[in-house]
C-alpha cells in the first residue's frame, strides 16, 4: 500500500514536470510570433502613413513644377527688354483703349436709332388702330343710313328724312330735297362714302403691314448690328487686359527680372532631382514592404 501511494506521488511529480516544461518551451515560441505581427502591424501603419506624406509631396512637386515653367516660360517669351520695348506696347494699349471708346460711341448710336425706329413704329401703329376705328364706325353708319332709306325706298314721301340726317355720314343739306329721287340719290351717296372708307382702309392695311415688315428688317439689322459691336468691344477688353499684364511683366524683366528668371531656372532643376530622388526612395520602400 505504502509503495502504490509513493508510485503515484513520483507519477503526480512527473507530470507536473513535463506539463511545466511544454509551457517553458511554448511561450518563447509564442512572444516571437506576437512579436512578429507588432512589427509588421506597425510597419504597415508606419507604410501607409508614410505613402500619404510622399502623396502631398508628389502633389507639392507638380503644383511648384508648373508654376515655375509658366513664369519661366513668360519671361522667355519677353526676352530681353527696353524702355522704347515698353514704349511702343504702351502706345499699342493706347490704341486700343481709344478703339473701345470708338465701338462703345457707336454702339450707343445704334442703340439709339433703334429706340427711335421703334418709338415711330409704336405711333405708326396707334394711327392705324385710329384709323381701324374710323372705318369700323364709317360702316356701321352707313349700313344704318341705308336701312333708314330703303325702310321707305318705294315711298319716298314717307322717308323719315330726321332720322337719316341724324346719321353723319349723310351730309344734312343733301337731304333738305325731297323728290322721287331723293332715296337714289342718297343711297348712291353712301354708296360711294362706303366704297371711298373700304379702299382707303385696304390702303392703310396694306400700308401698315409694309411699315411692319420695313420696321423688322431695319430692328432685326440693328440687333445684329449691335451684337456684333459688343462683341468687338469684349474682345478688345479682354487683349487689354493681357497687355497690361505683358507691360508690367515687361517692367518687372527690365529692373532685375533677368535675374529672377536666372534663380527660377535653378531652383526649377533642383527642384526636378529632389522629387525625382524622393520618388526613387519611396518605390525601394513598397518593394521592402511587399
């Protein structure tokens, strides 16, 4: 009995052995691998923070790059500058700005004469209504005047001479004589007024619709007109605004800008190697990283 229980004792001792020396042998194994995934966490990390910083550099690169080529690239195009140079731009700019004026003078008169055209046309216009007006009535009057005769046409002494002068297109004297005549006679009278009012209104019609159609040409050739003419002046505003930037770039060359453009030639090489080296650093760092 005393030799099972020391059996199982030393059993109990070895087990408690070998299980403390698997776990001595795994720890090492597993602080390594743990260790392992911090560093390439970081890394990474460390990577992706590392291409947004070469992102805004790259974007630094282009934006300055550009800027430098445009001013050099101006003052090359400028070359070299004297004072009678500036003079005679200057003297151009003149020109211009007086051209300007010119266009702007005659647009206004063309703006003008077309209010004046259309204020006519308007007045035009108004008398021909009038005169509608009047024909309309000069109809309506002598349709009504040749009722009242032919009322009594067979019986002239029964003709109600009052209400027919009350008409004003049957003159009042003209009807003062009554005989078996009288009602053909007059109808022949209003006859004629009212043929005379038709053709004098398919007069003033046809008149009418030749001022309209004279007007529309003459407002259609004066917009264009007018069209055209700004679009000069827009034009011209815009070269005479580069051609005060060209003088002042003129200036700016004649007092030192020589050396200006000098420092941006060299700063624009220098400029080129580093970004081109940095570029180089940052493929050898994602080749290290993949």
């Amino acid at each position: 009995m005393a030799n099972m229980a020391a059996s199982l004792s030393l059993l109990l001792l070895v087990s408690t052995a070998l299980a403390s020396d698997v776990d001595i042998n795994a720890n090492p194994i597993r602080k390594v691998v743990n260790l392992m995934e911090t560093m390439q966490a970081k890394i990474e990390a460390e990577g992706k923070k590392n291409d947004e910083l070469f992102e805004k550099f790259e974007c630094y690169c282009k934006k300055t790059q550009a800027e430098l080529e445009d001013e050099i690239a101006k003052a090359d195009a400028i070359g070299n500058v004297k004072p009678e140079d500036i003079a005679a731009k200057e003297a151009q700019l003149q020109q211009l700005q007086q051209a300007v004026e010119e266009l702007k003078s005659e647009e206004k008169e063309e703006e003008d004469a077309l209010a004046a055209a259309t204020a006519s046309r308007e007045k035009e216009h108004q008398e021909h209504m009038k005169a509608e007006t009047e024909h309309a009535g000069t109809e309506t009057a002598a349709e009504s005047a040749l009722k009242v005769l032919h009322t009594n046409e067979t019986d002239p002494d029964k003709l109600n001479v009052h209400e027919a002068v009350a008409n004003p297109v049957v003159p009042t004297g003209f009807l003062q004589v009554r005989s078996k005549q009288l009602p053909g006679e007059v109808n022949a009278y209003i006859k004629q007024i009212e043929e005379t009012s038709e053709e004098n209104w398919r007069q003033e019609v046809a008149d009418d619709a030749k001022a309209t159609g004279l007007f529309e040409n003459l407002k259609s050739s004066k917009t264009k007109s007018i069209k055209t003419v700004l679009d000069m002046v827009t034009k011209k505003q815009k070269k005479i605004g580069d051609m005060k930037v060209e003088i002042v770039n003129m200036k700016h060359m004649m007092n030192g800008g020589a050396e200006a453009l000098a420092e941006n030639k060299k700063m624009l090489a220098e400029l080129k190697k580093d970004c081109a080296q940095r570029a180089s650093e940052q493929d050898e760092k994602k080749a290290i990283r993949a």
